[in-house]
C-alpha cells in the first residue's frame, strides 16, 4: 500500500524482465526489497504462486488457483474462461490484507506449541475469507509438521476499513488448549504505523510494544474444568456422605427493590460529615440503642466455619443497603474471613471488600482486627500491620474493631495508631473472660475492665468494644459491667457477644438498659448458638421502648428469609450443635473458634473424643494461667488440647515428662512471648518445660521483627508467580505466604470461580443438569452437564458439556482411582534450582550429566519441536543432582527437565 503508482509499475517491469531473461513461462513470484529511497532490490524468484495469493484474488476479483490450472489445460489468458485479454483487464479495488493463524508462542521467540484443539471457533461475515489449514476441535497439533491453521484474508474499501475487518475477524476466533499468534497479530495490524503503510523490515526491532499482550482469560474452559473436577472429585472438606446435590437447593429470593429508589442515609454518611469523632459523639447521644449487623462476617463464622462465599453476599447487598439503611454498622470483614476466603473459598477477600462497597455505600462498614496480628495468626512487623490498615480503609472500611488476644495494650497500640491515622474509626476492644460476678475468679475483675477501658480511651479509642467472644458475659454481669464503665469513660460502648449459652438476647436487654449504647445481633435465620443473638427477636422485644432501634423490621425480616434459604447450602459446614448450652461457661470455647474447632478435632481422628476435647480444653486453660481466650490465643489453647487428647496426656503429665515432649509449634511461640503477654504473666515452671533452654521475650514482638521490603517483596512475588501483582496481592502474601501463591495458582488453572452458584461451586453438577452463570456483566454462560466419560490408564476423565449451545468437553483427574501413568513434575516457577522445558517438543540431545558441574548460562541440554531447537541453559551455578528425560523422550511446557542441588 506504500507504493506509488509510478513504482508499482516499476516493480512490476523489473519482474517481466527477469522472466523474460530467462525466458520463463510460467505462474510465478519475484520478491523485492525497498529501501527507504524508493530503489529496489531482488531477492528471489519461486516458480509458483505464493500463500499470499489470496490478498491478489480479493482486490482483483480473480481466481488465481483456477486460471493456473486453465493455462495448465492449455487455456490462453485470453481465453473467456480466463477473460485476461491485456494487463488493463486487471483492476485493482480496495485493499486485502492476510494474516497467518499459526500454532507459535510470541511471548516465546514465537517457539511452536503443540496438543490438541479443545476449542476451535473461526470467524465469518462480510469481508472475511478463511483458507483452512488442520484446524477444528479435537485435532491433535504435532510438533512434526507446519503450525499453520488457518490463514485469515479480509477485504475493504481501503487499507483501514481492511484492517478493522480483521481486527474483529481475529477477535471472533476462540482456539484453546495451544496458544497461538493472534495476539501478535491484533497488535500489527492496529498499530498506527501499519495503518499508516510506513512499516520496514526493522518494524519489530523497534516496537517492542506489539510483544506487550493482555493475558487471554480463557474463563469458559476454565470454569468447566472446575465444575468437572467438582462434579467427579467433590469439594475438599465434604465428606462423600454429606455431598448434596444443586438440583435439590431451592435458589434465595432476593427482595425487591422498586427502580431508581433513593438509599435512605446511613451512618457512613454521617461518617463523611463528621468524622469519627462525630459519628461517636452522635452514638453516644442517640436516644434509642443501635444495631451492628454480623451476618456477613461472624454469624457465618461461628456457624459454618466461615464458608459464606462472596457471590451470596454480593446477591443481597443491595437489597441490605435499602432495607438495613438503619443499621449502624455491618460486620462484614476481617477475623477469619481473610485467610478462609483465599484457602477454602478459593476468593480474593479485597475483591469482596469492593464488591460489597460498591452496593451498600450508605452503611458503615467493620472489620475486625487482631492487633499485632491483623488479619493473620502471628505477629507482624509494624509496617506491615500499618499498610494493611491503609489498605483496609482505602478499600471502605469504616470500623476497625481493634483487639488483642491476651488484652495487652501494648500489642493494640501500632494498629489503633494506623487507624486513626488513615481517618478511620477506631473500636478498641476489652476482650471479656472469667466471670465479674463469682469472687472465686478474681483475675479478671470488674476493676481490671474498668482500667483497661480507661486506658484505651486514652490510647485514642472512638468506641469501647466489650468482646464477649465465647459467651461468658451473664445478664447481670452484663448490666453490673456497662453500669460501671459509663460512669468512668465518656465513648460509646458496643457490646459483642455470642449465643453459645442462649442468655445472649436477655444479657444485651439488660446491658441496653444499663446504658449501652451498640449491640452486635445476627439475622434471625444465621442467629443463636455459637452465633449472635437474634436480631429480629430484639427488635420486637425492644418495639415501642425508649431503647427501640427503630429499624425496619419487615425488611429485616426478608434479608433473614433470603438468609435462610442460603444457609441450606452450607449444610455440611454446620458446627452441629443442636441447642443452646451452659455447658460454654465450663470450656470457655469461643463462639467463632467453636464451628472450627470440631472439623480440627475430626480432621485429627479424634471425633469420637469430642467431649474430652472440650473437657480438655478447659484443662489447658487452667493449666496456661487461665488466659484470654480469642484468635490467636484461642487457637493456641485448642492445639494443645488436641495434642495432648492425641497423646492421652493430662496436665500431670506434661510437667512430669514436658521434657521429652515436642509441643506444637503455636504452644512454643506462645510461651516464647511471640503473640504478647498475658495478664499475669506466663505460668513459669511450665514456660521453662515448654522452651526448654531457649529464653522467652519480654518486650512487644514487633520490635524485634524486620520490616518488610514491600517493593522486594513485589519483585519476588512477581518473579515466582510469573505475572504483575497488586500492592494488595503482596500485602496478602505477606499475611498468608504459601496461601496465597496457592489460591493465585487456584486462580490460574480455573478462573474466578466466586462468579460460579455457591451450590454448582461446593457440589458441582450432575449429568443433564444446566446452570446459567455471568462471568462479568453482559457475558453469560450457559452450561449443561452432558455426560462423564469413563477413567482412562492415566486416571482421567473427558467430561462432555454443551456451552451456550456448543459441544465442549473438558478432562479431569479422577483422585479416586490409581494411574497407571507417571504424573510428570512441573518446574516451580522462580526456583533456580528447577529447570523446566521452555516449550513442548522432544529431548533432541543431552550435554550434561547427574554430578556435572555447569557454569550458569551454559546449555544443559537441546530441544525440538517443527524443525526448531532449542537450547536449555542453566539459571545458576551449581551440580547437576537429577535429569529427569532422556533423549528422544516427548516434554511438555514447564516440565521439570534438570533439578540442581
């Protein structure tokens, strides 16, 4: 499109005068070079017509192939059938351009790749013209013949319109399971350069950008590969005899909201208007008691091990942020909710966090925040506690429910600092044990609260947060407690508890009229036991009082009957406990550790001796100094009475024989000062027998720790994971190592699955069954389960679907059975010590051996695959400690080929 007339004509006659120097008769190419003053330079001749042909036969209107075949017969061109009767018969008209579809890796020195097709969908329409090549779904692409697919040649009126054509002609294929060039392609043809005709031969040396490609998401094939491992394999976590089927779970009704109804205002907007200060002065001189809402976050995690997935949450959420408007705050983070989402739910906690705060603007949102600990079970450096806060509150946190497991200031104060700091609301918490009202357990006395409360309001405190983590705060301690602390302190008080008892709803009555100015209550449907007390029965039990909440008790009642129908979904997560016990006032278990607990006891083997677990966990207890009993502490003291029902050990005998027991790692850390100090101090005899010689801590843990590097860690995070990441994803990392990578691995092979229906995502789908999902807004898929196929040698599946109407299939492991074929080793990515093949092909020589010493650089062994080698080098300097391919030997991409030591 770069020539002018005057030097295609040119072009053209220095091709007639070599054909005709060499009195050739024939169909033909000479090929040309160009440089930038327009002069030519002769490259070759091919004694045929080249693939290019067909962007002739577009703008000229000829059928090339046809007429060489015609001349072949002995046709002249000026022949009717041919119609060529003098070069003005040739008219040219628009513009063509081709583009070769081949089965090359651009990212990859466009290194050829090999499989099967498991999708092939081409384009069509107006301007479109498509010479196949091997390609269409289920075709086996070997890495012995031309990658080529399909070449794609597309017309228009000029060189623009042409290239938009093929734009989205390459956007309409759709080819998985080997990666292709199309993504180059869209780069060149859009570039402005192209568009302008002024590319040269040095066009890809200089525009580095056209290798620079947004990762295909390959969503669809990713998602049914889930469904079809869940289908075969089931959820991780449900036992076979609990597995329950979608078609039986009846879909929650979500309220009506009439369009375009305004949200009524909400505590966040007086936050906005008066900050935190105000919005606490505002509590505190309010004339009827406010609600704090924990179905999203505690309810859930007491009763079913925090399984909630975020796509239930995101369904209600703005019917909650209309019919809940009234509410002071939602409870819907932090806790157990961070770790739980990335490691069971396979979820991104931040992206909840958005989800939700984009449909409930007009609530203040609450998490819930372990000190020193953040979101984790173990001290953090400061820096690390404070850019989490950061993070959270940037993200539309309002609330931090501020705690420390052992109720040690010291440990509350570099998270009370960052909250207040990034003008967020700062609820220190009093985390309650014991009993205020029995003189015999006179550690933790109303005194003690009393001065700790004190002290925290000092620290800066907006809102004093009384944590009744396991249940233990009794009605008329309740009331002696809220009676005392109002008249020593001047913030709001906020009353958490759980109904592990079934005193809850009557000790929040009493603390309401003691003075109390906000109570946590759940949903009715996701209420009661080792949850919170029943929201719904409060409100009625407090109508027409001068403590009524004045809430919108029908709407409220709606969000708890969509609650209720979801809540059949998490059945097999359900703590089990089938009524109210006093038995808590014994054991002391926390509500929210209470659902977890029992799986931990199970998972150990220890199922049938759940009572004595529960005995024991009130023996720990005593044995560790009677101790504030909240995550991690609790945790703490959970471990080592499973440890101890597991060794049949009893108090007695641990400091008799302590010496020669290894405790759990928690215990150790614990006793070692690494989550604080408790109040009181540590039992020293069994501190000594716990640590054995090693000395404990006596200051604040995080002074000790390091910072964090957060742009080394980034750096690192990005080398092992092999893509970018967010500040979010390194903070998350950070909190969880190991977690995370995990769930970014989980991410990689199957997608966002938080878009799948929480029943298709825990149980999968069974044959004949179809499920509408929406991947992103205006994208849908529609998905039916056709048949499973049966195991192969190698321990697979094909699991047959139809997508949207399409046949797609998908293969699966089946763990059930044994392979009779060897699973081949993936090199782990940003391992040095791991070398894995850069590209499937065959193993064409080795030039190492198990015990050589290799420089790093040097080549370690060569590959090929379509007539192309390559050379293998290694990432470091080291000896070779394992090969594991010989020669010949067929590899696929990223399989581990040479381990080093």
């Amino acid at each position: 499109m770069s020539l002018t007339k005057k030097q295609r004509e040119q072009v053209c006659n220095y091709a007639l005068e070599i054909g005709n120097a060499v009195k050739y008769r024939n169909a033909g190419t000479v090929e040309f070079l160009m440089d930038g003053a327009g002069k030519f330079y002769f490259i070759e001749v091919n004694p045929r017509i080249q693939v290019e042909h067909t962007v002739t036969e577009l703008i000229t209107m000829r059928n090339l192939v046809q007429a060489q075949i015609l001349v072949a017969q002995g046709h002249k061109l000026a022949d009717p059938e041919i119609g060529i009767k003098s070069q003005k018969d040739i008219e040219l008209r628009g513009a063509a351009i081709q583009c070769r579809i081949t089965t090359e890796d651009p990212t990859n020195d466009f290194a050829p790749d090999f499989g099967k097709l498991k999708v092939y969908r081409s384009a069509a329409g107006l301007g479109v013209r498509l010479d196949a090549g091997s390609a269409y779904a289920g075709a086996e692409i070997t890495p012995h013949y031309d990658s080529m697919l399909v070449k794609v040649s597309t017309f228009g009126r000029n060189l623009e319109q042409a290239s938009r054509t093929m734009d989205r002609a390459l956007q309409e294929f759709r080819i998985r399971g080997v990666k292709t060039n199309i993504s180059f392609l869209e780069k060149v043809i859009t570039h402005p350069e192209f568009l302008a005709s002024k590319c040269n031969t040095s066009f890809l040396d200089t525009h580095p950008e056209v290798f620079v490609f947004p990762k295909k998401q390959d969503r669809a094939n990713k998602v049914l590969s889930y469904i079809g491992h869940t289908s075969v394999n089931g959820y991780p976590g449900i036992a076979p005899e609990k597995r329950l089927h979608s078609r039986d779970l009846r879909d929650a009704t979500v309220p009506e909201i009439p369009y375009g109804q305004a949200l009524p205002r909400g505590t966040r907007d007086i936050l906005r208007e008066k900050g935190p200060e105000g919005l606490a002065t505002w509590a505190r001189k309010n004339n009827h008691l406010l609600i704090t809402d924990t179905t999203m976050r505690d309810a859930h995690q007491s009763l079913m091990a925090t399984r909630i997935r975020t796509a239930d949450l995101e369904r209600i959420a703005e019917a909650t942020a209309h019919l809940g408007g009234g509410l002071f705050s939602l409870e819907m983070w932090g806790g157990a909710t961070f770790d739980v989402a990335m490691r069971f739910l396979c979820e991104d906690p931040w992206e909840r966090l958005d989800r939700l705060r984009a449909k409930i603007p007009n609530i203040c949102f609450q998490m819930l925040l372990r000190g020193s600990n953040a979101v984790g079970y173990t001290n953090y450096p400061d820096n690390v506690v404070q850019e989490f806060v950061k993070h959270a509150a940037q993200g539309g946190i309002d609330i931090f429910r501020v705690f420390d497991s052992l109720n040690w200031t010291k440990g509350m104060r570099v998270a009370m600092d960052a909250v207040r700091k990034e003008g967020a609301v700062c609820e220190a918490s009093i985390c309650y044990t014991g009993d205020i009202l029995d003189p015999k357990r006179d550690k933790y006395s109303l005194e003690y609260y009393v001065k700790m409360a004190k002290e925290l309001e000092t620290m800066g405190a907006h809102i004093l947060a009384i944590k009744d983590m396991a249940g233990l705060l009794k009605p008329f301690a309740a009331e002696k407690l809220v009676k005392a602390l109002k008249n020593e302190i001047g913030i709001p008080i906020h009353l958490h508890t759980h109904d592990t008892s079934s005193n809850g709803g009557a000790m929040l009555m009493m603390a309401a009229q003691a003075g109390c100015d906000i109570v946590d209550a759940a949903l009715s449907s996701v209420s009661g036991l080792t949850s919170q007390p029943n929201m719904n029965a409060l409100l009625s039990a407090f109508e027409g009082s001068i403590w009524d909440p004045q809430l919108d008790m029908p709407g409220l009642q709606q969000l708890a009957n969509y609650w209720e129908t979801c809540r059949s979904y998490y059945e097999p997560f359900e703590s089990e406990l089938r009524s109210g016990t006093a038995q808590v006032y014994e054991h002391e278990i926390p509500g929210g550790q209470y659902s977890n607990y029992k799986p931990q006891v199970e998972g150990m083997g220890l199922g049938h001796r759940w009572e004595e677990c529960k005995q024991m966990y009130r023996k720990v207890n005593e044995m560790f100094g009677d101790l504030v009993k909240v995550t991690p502490s609790s945790k703490i003291v959970g471990d080592m009475a499973m440890f101890m029902i597991q060794n049949n050990l009893e108090p007695e005998d641990v400091m008799a024989r302590g010496h020669e027991l290894t405790f759990p790692q928690g215990v150790i850390d614990f006793f070692k000062g690494m989550i604080g100090q408790p109040y009181g101090g540590f039992p020293k005899e069994l501190q000594k027998i716990i640590l054995k010689d090693e000395e404990p801590l006596t200051c604040r843990p995080g002074e000790l720790l390091e910072p964090v590097d957060f742009k080394a860690k980034k750096a690192e995070l990005e080398k092992k994971l092999e893509h970018k990441v967010s500040d979010r994803d390194v903070m998350s990392a950070v909190l969880y190592p190991g977690v995370f990578e995990e769930f970014d691995r989980f991410r990689q092979t199957y997608s966002d699955t938080s878009v799948l229906p929480t029943p298709v995502f825990f149980y999968g789908l069974d044959v004949g069954e179809e499920v509408t999902i929406d991947i992103q807004e205006g994208k849908t898929l529609i998905i039916k389960l056709n048949a499973i196929g049966k195991v192969h040698k190698d321990g697979t599946r094909n699991i047959y679907f139809e997508l949207n109407g399409m046949p797609r299939s998908a293969v699966v492991t089946d763990l059930s059975v044994e392979s009779e074929v060897a699973i081949r080793v993936k090199a782990e990515p940003g391992n040095d010590n791991q070398v894995g093949a850069p590209m499937p092909g065959k193993i064409f020589k080795l030039l190492v051996a198990v015990g050589d010493e290799v420089k790093k650089g040097e080549t370690l062994l060569a590959t090929e695959a379509m007539k192309m080698e390559t050379n293998v080098k290694a990432k470091m300097t080291g000896t070779i400690k394992e090969i594991l391919f010989n020669e010949g030997e067929l590899v696929d991409q990223a399989d581990l080929l040479v381990v080093f030591e």
